[in-house]
C-alpha cells in the first residue's frame, strides 16, 4: 500500500474537503482519503500508486488545483504499545 500526500489549492472549508474527497474516492479505487483545508493537502491511501497527472486531472472539473504531490510506503500508526 502507499500513501499519496497532495496540495490542494482553494480549499477553504469543510465543504471543499468534502469536494476534493469525493472527486478522488470517485476516480479512483483508494482504501481512504482525506482532505483537510487548513494544511492545504489531501492524504491518499491506495493499493497502488497514482500517478501525479491522473490525481491533477481528477481535481481539475472541481475548482481545485493540486500544487505538490507525493508518494510513499504507508506505515500503519501504531498505537502505543496496546497491540504489541
């Protein structure tokens, strides 16, 4: 699995999250997203890699424009010794 960390430009509210979450979820077939307005940046967890222009493409009809992209190995958080 990995994890895609996007710049959204123009998000100003939970509504625009909402948006840009909805836009992903729907191009493309992710285990999670999410948005959030104050960083400026959608969180993508995926099976496979998404390339960068197919994410921009998505966004386009939405307003809002991706400004930085990328993309690592996700690492489930651990949950402070609780579950070994």
């Amino acid at each position: 699995m990995v994890q895609i960390t996007v710049g959204v430009d123009g998000m100003a509210c939970s509504m625009c999250e909402a948006h840009v979450s909805d836009a992903i979820r729907k191009a493309f077939p992710v285990k999670k997203v999410t948005a959030n307005h104050t960083k400026g940046q959608a969180v993508i967890v995926a099976e496979n890699e998404i390339a960068e222009a197919d994410i921009a493409k998505a966004l386009e009809p939405t307003g809002y424009r991706m400004v930085s992209y990328s993309c690592a190995p996700y690492q489930k958080k651990k949950l402070f010794g609780i579950f070994g």
